[in-house]
C-alpha cells in the first residue's frame, strides 16, 4: 500500500513537471500600450531615422483606424 501512495505521488509530480514546461513555451505576452503611447513609441522611431516617412504613415494609420 505504502509503494502504491509512493508511485502516485511520483506520478503526480512528474505530471504537473511536464504540465508546467509545457505551458511555458506556448506563453505570449499580451501588450496592453494604449494607443498613445503606440504613437509616442512610433513618433520616437521615426525621429530617430529607424523607420521612413512612409512606414510612419502606414503605422500611424493603423494605430488610429
């Protein structure tokens, strides 16, 4: 009886260990930047030379529809 309770407690953990490595690879973080602070990011980049006047404006205008 004692190596029966042994073996399941054995289980359970390798279980949730498996459970849990599983879980953390399909994991992606959800932005919650509002749309301002969208814009201040972009108006940066573009200031900065990073992205081209064109860019900007496709960007921007995805950010405000």
């Amino acid at each position: 009886m004692m190596m029966l309770a042994l073996l399941l407690i054995l289980f359970a953990i390798a279980f949730f260990a498996f459970y849990k490595s599983t879980q953390t690879k399909n994991f992606v973080p959800v932005r919650t930047e509002s749309p301002d602070e969208a814009l201040r990011i972009l108006n940066e980049r573009f200031a900065r030379g990073e992205i081209s006047e064109a860019e900007y404006r496709a960007i921007r205008n995805q950010i405000l529809s």
